[in-house]
C-alpha cells in the first residue's frame, strides 16, 4: 500500500498572476471559466450555471440563494481528489466571499494536478444501517462529519443556518454541508456520479443521504489500494570503464662533449 500525504493547493487563492491566461479568462468571463473548469473536472459544462441562474429564478419566488452549489461543490472535489489541505468549512467561505479567485484557483490546480494522476481503487459494496440516522440524524450528520476528517459541528449549519438566515430575511435552500460533504466524498473515493445529482439528493433526500455516507465511511474503512502516478526524470549514466594507464615514455639521454650524465 502507498500512502499519499496531503499537499498544499500547487497556488495560493490570490496569486492570480502566476497564470496570467487563467487570470484574464475569468477576468473577461468568469461564467465560462466557471464552465470550463467544471468541464475539465469530468462535470457537466452547465454545472456552474445553477449558480448563475438559480439565485435569479429563486428570487423570484422569494427564496434568495446565498451558497453557491456548483462552486462549493467543485471546490471540494478537486480538493478530495487530489488529496489537498483544508477543511469544508474554508471551502465554504472561500466560495461564497472569493467567487471570483475560487475559479481561477480550481482552473490553475486542474493545469497543474494533470501532470500528476492519482488512482483509488475499492471494488466491494457497502453494508446497510440506518436506525441510528431514523432516531437522531443530527447526531448520525455529525459523527459523519467528525469521522471524515472534517469538524463535528459543521453539519450544524444545515439545521440552524436556515433559522437564522431566515431571520434576516435571506432563506438558505442549499444544505452547505451536506451538499459539500458528498460531493468531497464522491471524489475521495473514486465513486460514480456526478455534482446534478448530489445537489437533488442533498436538497430532497438529506436524511438518505447522510445514512448513505455513513454506510460509505463505515465499508472504506478497509485499506484502499492506491497507486500515486507521477512524472519523473531518469537520468541514465554509463557504467564505470576501467583506465588502463598509458605506458609510461622512455627517455633517452644525449651527452654532449663537456657534460657528465650520473
């Protein structure tokens, strides 16, 4: 087994001039950088839309979107996928107040992260339980949230979120963590699917859907196996010759008349 660490994002959220095409692409059009990326990502090129048109059509209606579905989603994706430092939590945030350097951000880790695939195989299915999420779903959304690496409290935000936004008059639709959650899981373990239908699970079956991830930690649990690809540069040289040493010149003496040779 190969144990891949964590890595940092190969570019800081802001350094949007270490790729000065990527920076100029989202600058004149960020809706299809936003495409583009969710396109690389193996996603539906539309994707980002949502983000685009549904606060609109939702306002409409009275209920304002204030989390990006698609830009959360994709973010942590890419991290799972390839084994980033962060949290959910920063995914959120960074979504949400840094639209804008989050696409430029995933565009530049997709350029740079090709270079270096990583493979995570499990071929067996998952067990089934769920009286533990009938009885208390918060407690079970939490204990998911904590066993995958992430804070315990965060699935907290789906159930009080809501109230207090609704408070201020901003209704949240979009379950943040437990959209985000799924999405990051899918990725991390390779699982077929794609960020449409983790936002309809999210949004209509959220009780299914943290009992189906807590199902899906409990069966990766066993050792995955993991094969890290990457790009190196072998350098051959000869093998070793043995010098024979050059005969060494005879020397030859010239008298003179009046010299002595000793």
């Amino acid at each position: 087994m190969t144990i891949i660490q964590q890595t940092e994002w190969s570019s800081g959220l802001f350094n949007c001039c270490d790729d000065v095409s990527t920076c100029c692409y989202g600058f004149w059009c960020c809706p299809c950088l936003s495409c583009s990326v969710a396109g690389g990502f193996g996603e539906n090129r539309c994707l980002p839309l949502c983000d685009i048109c549904s606060p609109a059509i939702a306002s409409a209606v009275g209920i304002p979107l204030c989390v990006p579905p698609a830009g959360v989603s994709l973010r942590v994706g890419i991290r799972h996928r390839y084994n980033i430092k962060g949290s959910l939590c920063k995914d959120i945030a960074t979504s949400c107040v840094c639209v804008w350097c989050n696409w430029c951000q995933m565009q530049r880790e997709l350029k740079h992260r090709t270079k270096n695939p990583v493979v995570v195989v499990n071929m067996q299915p998952a067990p089934t339980r769920c009286c533990y999420g009938f009885w208390c779903g918060p407690c079970m959304a939490c204990t998911v949230s904590g066993k995958f690496g992430e804070c315990y409290c965060l699935p907290l935000c789906d159930y009080c979120g809501p109230a207090v936004l609704a408070a201020c008059g901003m209704p949240c639709v979009v379950p943040a963590a437990a959209l985000g959650m799924r999405a990051s899981m899918r990725n991390r373990y390779k699982i077929k699917g794609d960020i449409w239908k983790d936002i309809a699970i999210s949004c209509f079956c959220p009780w299914c859907s943290w009992c189906q991830m807590h199902r899906e930690i409990k069966h990766q649990r066993k050792t995955p196996v993991v094969v890290n690809v990457t790009n190196q540069t072998v350098i051959m040289q000869p093998n070793p010759v043995m010098m024979v040493p050059a005969p060494m010149p005879q020397v030859s003496y010239m008298t003179q008349p009046g010299c002595v040779v000793k």
